[in-house]
C-alpha cells in the first residue's frame, strides 16, 4: 500500500479483534486490539484497549506489521 494509511477511513469498533494477557487491571486492562483497514488488500490499525488509549491508534501495511511481530517473537524468545 502506498500512500498515507491515516488518510484511510477507520475500522468500525466491532471489527478489533482483542488480543488479551492477564487481565490484572480489569476486564480490558491488558488488551491490544487489531483490525483490518477497509479499502485495503492488508493494513492495519492496532490500538490499546485501555480507556487512556481510546481514539489513538497505529497504523501498518502487512508487510510492516509482520516485520515487527517476526522481531518482537526473536527477541523475545518465543517461539510460534
């Protein structure tokens, strides 16, 4: 995708997917939501769930965004 993502309209709220670990700080404290861009073959927004977070986002291209999951995963040490 070339050309500026956040001139892209939003994804609705329903189509986040929550992505949750622990839930220490409540039922939404520990989430970071993704969703597909509309209009686009494969970009993405990715916002905190917490009430801080709420009308912030980032947004990524496919590409860029396996490329940060692929580096969090090896230098974290995990393993898919």
């Amino acid at each position: 995708m070339d050309g500026n993502l956040y001139a892209l309209s939003a994804p609705a709220a329903c189509a986040f997917a929550d992505f949750c670990g622990g839930n220490a700080g409540g039922p939404h404290e520990t989430c970071v939501s993704l969703a597909a861009i509309p209009g686009t073959d494969a970009s993405f927004a990715v916002r905190d769930s917490k009430p801080e977070g709420i009308g912030k986002e980032l947004r990524f291209t496919g590409s860029e965004l396996d490329d940060f999951a692929t580096g969090w995963v090896r230098t974290r040490g995990l393993t898919l």
